[in-house]
C-alpha cells in the first residue's frame, strides 16, 4: 500500500513538472517574443505594401513615358532617376500652377488676375523699345509736290531730290557741299527779317489764330544735358549748362522775344540723374505749360544730335563727320540743325507741313544750315500740337559757339515761318 502511494506520488510530480515547464514555455512564447513575433509581422506587412507602392509608381511611369517620349528618353538617360521632376515640371507649366508660388493657384483659378498681370507685363517688354533707347533705322521724309500746291507723298518730283542725305551711311559725296553751301551765304548781309519769301514751293501750314498779346511758342529739352565741345565729359552730357542744349534754347528764345513773340522756356533737367524715361518726363513739363496757359500754340524741343563714340574715330571719319556738321554764313561756322518728325503721331501730316516749311523757309534764306528732315516711327510727345518740331543743332564734333551761332539763324528761320502762319482774331 505504502509503495503504491509513492509511485501515485512520483507521477503527480512528475505531471506537476511537465504543466510547470508548459507555463513557463507559455509565459516565454506570449511574453518574451511577442514584441519580436510583432516587429515581424509589421516588416513583413510593410514590405508587402512597398511593393505595392512601386507597382503603383512604375505602371504610372510606365503610362507616362509611353504618352510622352520626352519624358520615356529622360527616364532611359537618367537610368530611371529625376522622372519625378520632369514630371512635376511638365505639369507646373501645363496647369500654370507653381507649386512654391501661391499666386500662381490664384491666377490658374481666376483667369482674370493672369490676363490683367501679362497685359502689364506686355506694356513693360514694350517700353523697353522707347524714344529714349531709339535704335530704330531711320529715313528722310521727302515731300513731293503737284502745282506747289498740296504736298502729296509719291515718287514724283521732289523739291529736295538733291538734298538727301542717308544716315549711318558713307556720304563721301557730300563733303564738299560746305564749299556751294559757303559761296552762297557769302552773298547775304547779316539777317534778313525784311527779306519776303516768295520762291519757296512749299504752302505755309494751317493758319494759327493767335494775338501777339499772348505767349506763342513754348521752348523746353527732353535731353537738357546735351553738351558741345569742349564741355565733352559724360559723354558730352553735362550739367554745366553754358556749354549744353539749354545755353542755345535761352539764345533762341532771346530772339524770338525780340522779333516780338512771347515765348515760355522751361529748362527743366528732364534726362538726369536718369536718361530712361526722359520723354515721360518732358510730357510731363509740356502737358503742364500747355494746361496753365492754352494759348501756347507752337512747340519746339531743342536737342542736339550725337555721334557715337566720335572721339574714338579715326581721322578721317571725323573729318569727314566734322565738314558735314556746318556751314559758313559771313564768314562764320554755324552748326546745322535737322527737324525729327515723329511717325507713330496721328496728326503727322499736319507736323510734316510744318517742318516742310520751316525748311523750305531755311533753304531759302541760308542754303545748307538745314539737314534733311528725319522720319523716326516713335512719337516724341510731338502729338501735344499741330505745330511742334524737334530740333537737333549741330552735333558732338561742333563748339557751343557754333551751336550759339545757329540759334540767330534759326530764330529768323522761325520768325518768318510763323509770320506767315499767324492770323489775328
């Protein structure tokens, strides 16, 4: 009995030790390595999910490079690097969206906002082209004429056939003009205000309504630091104004108040200390006298021609330059002077007349002080009146005394012109 209670005994605790070691196996299993069992199966679901995303990836790619070969080509060349970018690029610009912009989300969502901003943009490229960067090539405006009657623009004859000169071209031709030029002003005494012109071909303008009571003739500078020698610093743009186009404005002016005009000269500085945007800044002094007092009818913008780079010229390119930028008048060098007609007014004609007779009037008086009347497409504010001429006097190989010289002459050119416009109230 004794012996079969131990082996009962033996058993139980044998049993005892088996269920221990299960639990202790148990507890090992479901505390130990769950963390690990876990990590496990988390590697294993995100493996699976990658490659899912790179299936998802390359079939998008895939469809991508077969629509586009562009972006197949860089995908091939890159060895299937920097697609992603190509990609955002090409719809960046597709949609108009740039990603790192926010305006631009607008702008792809309101229409409006992007059509007002590149019509701006449009105007900046435009100016860019202005009167003040004028590179444009240039012509001679050539009257013709039937019956020295209305001027017409045709291939007839041409009062000035003989007088034209092309510009930026080689006119070796007329090196000698000076020499007629000289023999011709020789035969005049001094200023010829009692002198009728009654040779030229070319009508006198529309008539001008005015009292000489009131000012007549407004003189100013769009590019008032334009300098004669010797003032040549800047580029022959000083602020030293006894040597620039300002000096020669107040000498003209001086003259026509003497022949009994009344005449306003604003020397405002309009191209410094900027030289962009002088033309909207001169308008500006225009608009301004032109509004204060109405009855300013005539308008004369008093420039001064410019060679460029003429003190880097060889000898012979400035002697030649030199001999064709005056004449001799008793005895004197006087620089020549061109009128500048603006193509792109709308009341062109009207300024072409007027030019035509103010050179016509030149001719008639002093042969050769007058270049040939130059036809650029910009405006140079010259749409303000009807009577309006850009006067460029003499040029950078001519003395301010030269210039001085041709204000008396071209004052009297001017006295006679208006003389014969001017009709009283």
């Amino acid at each position: 009995m004794n012996k079969g209670n131990r082996k009962y005994d033996a058993i139980s605790l044998l049993v005892m030790l088996i269920t221990l070691m299960m639990l202790v196996l148990a507890g090992n299993i479901l505390i130990v390595n769950s963390k690990v069992i876990i990590a496990k199966a988390e590697a294993q679901i995100s493996t699976q999910g990658n490659k899912m995303n790179d299936t998802k990836d390359s079939l998008f790619l895939h469809v991508i490079n077969k629509s586009m070969c562009m972006l197949e080509i860089n995908y091939k060349e890159n060895g299937g690097k920097d697609t992603a970018s190509l990609i955002k690029d090409f719809f960046n610009k597709t949609v108009d969206v740039n990603y790192k912009n926010p305006k631009s989300l607008i702008k792809a969502q309101i229409s409006m906002i992007k059509d007002v901003e590149s019509n701006i943009e449009s105007k900046v490229a435009t100016t860019l082209e202005t009167e003040d960067n004028d590179t444009s090539e240039i012509y001679i405006a050539k009257p013709s004429y039937v019956n020295n009657s209305q001027p017409i623009m045709n291939d007839g004859e041409n009062p000035y056939e003989d007088d034209i000169e092309v510009i930026n071209e080689d006119n070796t031709n007329q090196e000698n003009d000076n020499s007629n030029n000289k023999a011709n002003n020789q035969k005049k005494q001094g200023l010829t205000s009692e002198i009728e012109i009654v040779s030229t071909p070319v009508p006198s303008p529309i008539k001008i309504v005015h009292s000489l009571e009131d000012p007549l003739i407004f003189v100013y500078h769009t590019h008032g630091t334009e300098s004669y020698r010797p003032e040549s610093v800047g580029n022959y743009h000083s602020l030293n104004r006894k040597y620039t186009v300002i000096k020669v404005g107040e000498d003209i002016t001086n003259y026509l108040e003497n022949s009994g005009f009344k005449v306003v000269h604003d020397d405002t500085i309009h191209d410094y200390p900027s030289y962009q945007g002088s033309y909207t800044r001169s308008l500006e002094t225009l608009s301004k006298n032109l509004k204060s007092d109405p009855a300013l009818k005539v308008v004369f913008d008093i420039h001064r021609d410019g060679i460029d780079k003429v003190d880097e010229l060889n000898t012979k390119e400035y002697e030649g330059i030199r001999k064709r930028s005056y004449v001799e008048i008793n005895g004197e060098k006087v620089a020549r002077f061109a009128i500048v007609l603006g193509g792109g007014n709308d009341n062109i004609e009207e300024l072409k007349e007027f030019a035509y007779y103010i050179k016509a009037v030149s001719d008639e008086l002093y042969p050769g002080l007058a270049r040939p009347i130059i036809l650029k497409k910009f405006k140079y504010n010259q749409y303000k009146s009807d009577y309006y001429a850009l006067l460029e006097i003499g040029n950078n190989t001519n003395t301010i005394e030269e210039a001085r010289r041709t204000s008396k002459y071209i004052g009297e050119v001017i006295n006679q012109v208006l003389r014969k416009c001017i009709v009283s109230p």
